[in-house]
C-alpha cells in the first residue's frame, strides 16, 4: 500500500490558527456543559463553574489532531469557517442567555471580521518600502501653528480649573504637594494622599514626574503643573508626524492626522481632571512605535524604559507592543526578521519583568495594587490580575458582555467614531493584538472612571487606537481615497470636539476671569496662613494650600491629624466634606466639626463673608501669624 503523502507545510500562522480555532470549540463545549441558569454573562457563577484544566485539555487535544491531520489534506479553508461557526455558536449561547442589543451588536462585528478573514485570508505580504514625501512648509507650518493653539487651549482649561478652586485634593492637590516635597527634599513625599507622611510611590510607581521637576523649580505653583501637562501631550504631534512620514503619507495627509490627534476628543479630555503621570503615554508610546519602525535600537530602548517608568500599568502598553511584534516577525512566510524577533523579545521580557517588580512592591511595601477594578472578572474571590486572564481563556463571551455594558456605549462612540473606525479595518490580523489596551484598560473594568473620555486613563489606549488609524490608512494606495478619509476624520473629529469638548474647557477659565475678584478674595484670606505651618482644609482648597510639609483634607483626616494642625481651613457651603462629623443623618457636619474645634481649643483666625473659615490652634506661636 502506497505511503500518505504529506499535502503542505505547517506555518506558525497554520498553527496559531488551530490553537483559536481549538480553544473556541473547548469553550464552547465547556459552556454547554453548565446549566443554563449558570451561563448568566453578568454574574461570576458560570465561571466558577468552568474547568480551566479541561479547556485547555480539549484545546490541545484539538489542535494536536488537527496538525497531524493536516499534514495530509488541505485544512485551512475548513479551520478558517470552523472559527466563523464555533464563534457563531458560543454567541446564539451567549445572547440566550443574556440578550442585550449591544452585546449583538458587537457580536455581529466581530462576526463580519471573521467572515472576511474566512473570504479574503490574512494579508502577509511585506510591507512595500514607500519614500517619504518631501512636506510643504506650509502643511509644517500650519500643523505647529494649530499645535501651540492646542497647547494654549488646554492650559488656559486646567489652569482655569486651578484659579477658580476647581481642582481637589484628589488627585491634584496630592500631585502638587508632591512636588513641592520634590523640590525641597527630592523625594516624592504627600501627607495628603494617604492621611500621614508616604511617598507617592507607594501608590503608583511614576519616577517620570521628575522630568517635570526642573521646569517646577523654575516656577514653582500648582499652575505650572497644569502647563506642562499642556506641553507634554502636544509634543505627541512630532513622533505622529514622523509616523506618516514613515508610512508615507503626504504633507497635507501628516498634517491632518495631527488635526485629527488634536481635535480628538479622548486626547484632550485626558487633561480635564487635572494632571497624571498618563499624560506621558501619548509621545512616549508614538516615540516607541516610531524606533520600532525605524529600527533604531536607542530610540526604541530610551522610549521603552521611559513608558515604564510612567506608572505600574505602563509595562501592559509595552507588552503588547512587544508581543505585535513578535506576531508580525514570525507570521511572516519567507524571510524571519531576527532584529525585530529580538526587539520583540527583549521588550517583552523587561516589560514583563518590571511589572512584576513594581506591582510585588506595591504588594509588599506599598498600598497595594488596584485591581478591585475589575471585580467584574474576579469569580474566585482572588484579587489577581491572573484572575482576570483566567476568566477571558474560560469564556471571551464574558469578557465581549462587559465591554459593551450600556454606561460604555458612549465612550466607544467618542473613540472610535472620530477615527472612522479605521483601528478595525485592516487585513493585517496581528493589528488586532494593539486594541489589547483599549479593550483592557477601558472596556472591560467596571471602573467608571476607565471608560470616560475625560480621565486621564484615555491617553496610553487610544495612543494604539491613532496609530493603528494611520497604518490602516496607509494601506490605501490612492492618494485622494486617504485624503477623503482624513478629511472626513477631521470634520467628525471637530463636530465632536466642539460639541462635547469645547463647552466643558472653556467654562473654567471664563469663569476664573469673569468672578476673578470673588476667586482672588479667596486667595487673600488663604494666604494669610503662614508658609510653613501645618493645615487640614477641605477638598478645593488643598492645592491653593500644597506648599508645605504637612496638609490634610479635611474629609480623609483621621479626627488626631485634625487637631495635630495649627490651621483648619472650611469651606462653609461644602457640605459633603463634613459627612464623618454628622449626626443624626443630618446635614450638621459643619456644626459639629466647629463645636469640635473650638472645644479643642481653635479659635476664628480669618474668614471671608459665607465662603471660608479659617480656625487657629490656641497654642501656635503668635510669630506663625506674622
């Protein structure tokens, strides 16, 4: 009898392929297998439920069997239609059981992706090597000149937040004391935060504010914060114009895609709660792609370890770039890229590396790290991030349900929209692994605050989200057919930007010009507290009052660090800072915290007419007034 000849090579592509494919139909079984009051998408019971041993056993078992089978008849064609239907299947299970219109809706997108991907099969073909377009100076011109408008537009919003008393202890009067205790001692110190003497970075790992320390010493006010936040994330305009360049895209095409950044509503409402670390992901990441693409091993290593040093998280945003990367190199059929295989690598394993550092620190020595967050993925009690993959390889209908949650629609609306929609359209499938941070970072917390244009969680996510919309568009040839895009980005992207954005910017510096002297009779009775005595103030008064080494908000003081201060400083309309000290259910905190003082012996410093009280301890030395 005539040996089986083998019909084709195995590629890794084949292989990643089956493990979908494999994993899919080990799901599926896995979820038929629960009682059907079990599969609920919104409560944590089905995953209980779920064996993670046994899908991964079928997984291979699957994926074993189909390797060998496909050694001797062409499988591709079957395994591409075999993902559209198991993935059919889990979601006519999934809707059954929790039906929204939404969850549909998403549903039948990635349905329609993955039927193209069955049709048209995998783009895999190299990159053609493009020769950038020499600019016009115009198209520079014009871009630096809406780029300094971008950057006075947000400063004028977040410094009008700081003048007219809009900017709380949380976060930015803890930032600002911050740097105070940065400038004065070099340590990243905050009483504040956590009600006593810490550094800040046992709550979030960010040494990069120290690149802000130097234009602080310069001009050290809460104010100059807000600036260099402005600055930081319009200087993202220059790696994003180096980008297109790359991709070649022409000088008029570089120029719009920097308006569509600027005019991008996530962007700038990143900045409306004050500053972050984050506001550094923006340039840094587009630095990282950029000396990706280019190769350049100092660029690409200098942005890595900056984007680390943003914040704990920051390593996810390297990891995934790091993982495309490897995708991309090894998904290629002729020639293995060994640098880019070894970038990738490098990337991954540093990246991994610090992450499990600064968060076992966090664990150990520091206030631990946040992931109540996704309480909605945590169905063993558990409080690891594991917890949450677990929950995504048991059933990634969970994760799909969370991500479009009603509150979410909204967000997905102003992020994706502005770009056309352009992240998803690509034949280029390891694309898809650069929306892990967008669908992580805000789609699948329940943190409220993660899916919110105006937080500053928008600026690492939609970093991948802009740059994904320019290689996708660079696939297009014709040069008017990219022009009609970006022009069409760029009206959607203003229409939404002056109806959403504009409204909320522009009312805190109107209004911090248009009550100026109600705001600056404010900020003379606050200065008459001396420099470095110690204060507890209530929440919109911590920032004016950052410069100094002990301060507390009056709201997350304990009742000893309260009466430990020469100064109380009380907001006498504010009446939600004063919950702790009511009684009765009533609203009498404020009653009761003044009786409180002045029973301890403070006594009326200052005031200004049904606006501030000032409270003095009896024992602070008369020259602390003078």
């Amino acid at each position: 009898m005539p040996a089986l000849r083998i019909k084709q090579k195995t590629h890794i592509s084949d292989l990643l392929r089956r493990i979908i494919l494999s994993w899919l139909v080990a799901v599926l079984i896995e979820y038929f297998i629960l009682p059907s009051d079990l599969r609920d998408l919104a409560k944590l019971d089905g995953l209980a439920q779920m064996s993670l041993v046994r899908i991964l056993g079928i997984t291979c078992s699957i994926a074993f069997a189909l390797t060998a089978v496909c050694f001797f008849v062409k499988t591709r064609i079957v395994e591409r239609w075999g993902i559209v239907v198991a993935f059919a299947l889990l979601t006519v299970t999934g809707l059954i059981a929790s039906f929204t219109w939404p969850f549909l809706a998403v549903c039948g997108v990635v349905l329609i992706l993955l039927i193209g991907f069955s049709i048209l099969g995998w783009d895999n073909s190299p990159l053609p090597r493009v020769e950038p377009p020499r600019a016009h100076k115009a198209y520079i011109w014009i871009t630096v000149g809406l780029s300094v408008i971008f950057f006075l537009f947000v400063s004028a919003w977040t410094v009008g937040r700081v003048y007219s008393f809009c900017s709380p202890t949380y976060d930015f009067g803890i930032f600002s004391q911050m740097f105070y205790h940065m400038k004065e001692s070099g340590l990243p110190m905050t009483t504040v935060e956590r009600d006593g003497l810490l550094s800040h970075f046992a709550v979030h790992v960010s040494p990069i504010y120290y690149l802000m320390l130097p234009f602080y010493w310069l001009a050290p006010t809460p104010a100059t914060l807000q600036v260099l936040q402005a600055a930081v994330i319009t200087s993202a305009v220059i790696p994003l114009w180096k980008i297109g360049k790359n991709h070649g895209l022409t000088g008029a095409q570089r120029m719009l895609v920097c308006v569509v950044l600027l005019l991008y509503p996530a962007f700038s409402g990143g900045t409306s709660y004050d500053i972050h670390e984050n506001c550094f992901l923006t340039p840094l990441i587009l630095w990282l792609l950029y000396g990706i693409e280019k190769k350049n091993w100092c660029l690409t290593a200098v942005a890595a370890v900056l984007t680390l040093m943003v914040k704990e998280d920051a390593a996810v945003y390297v990891a995934v770039i790091a993982l495309w990367l490897i995708v991309k190199t090894v998904l290629r059929y002729k020639k293995l890229d060994i640098y880019n295989l070894l970038t990738g690598v490098v990337l991954l394993s540093v990246s991994l590396g610090w992450f499990f550092l600064v968060t076992g620190y966090l664990a150990k020595s520091g206030d631990g790290v946040m992931t109540y967050r996704y309480d909605n993925f945590m169905y063993d009690g558990s409080s690891s991030l594991i917890t949450v993959i677990k929950s995504v390889i048991l059933n990634p209908m969970k994760a799909i349900y969370e991500c479009v949650d009603q509150e979410k629609l909204y967000f997905i609306a102003m992020t994706l929209l502005p770009l056309l929609g352009l992240p998803l359209l690509t034949r280029r499938y390891e694309r898809y692994i650069l929306l892990i941070p967008y669908i992580l970072v805000n789609l699948m917390s329940d943190y409220q605050y993660q899916h919110d244009i105006f937080f500053q969680y928008t600026f690492g996510s939609n970093t991948f989200l802009v740059y994904l919309t320019i290689v996708n568009l660079a696939d297009l040839k014709i040069n008017w057919q990219r022009l009609f895009v970006l022009i069409a980005a760029a009206i959607v992207s203003a229409v939404c930007f002056g109806i959403v954005v504009v409204p909320k910017a522009m009312g805190y510096p109107v209004q911090a010009i248009q009550y100026y002297d109600y705001y600056q009779g404010i900020r003379d009775t606050l200065d008459t507290i001396p420099d470095g005595a110690s204060v507890t103030a209530t929440t919109f008064y911590t920032t004016h009052l950052s410069q100094r080494d002990v301060l507390y908000d009056v709201r997350y003081s304990s009742q000893e660090h309260l009466l430990e201060t020469e100064y109380v400083v009380l907001n006498i309309s504010s009446t939600s800072d004063y919950k702790k000290y009511a009684t009765g259910g009533k609203e009498n905190g404020f009653e009761n915290l003044v009786k409180l003082l002045e029973k301890k012996g403070y006594t009326e410093y200052a005031s200004l007419e049904d606006v501030l009280v000032i409270y003095r301890k009896a024992d602070t030395p008369s020259s602390a007034g003078q």
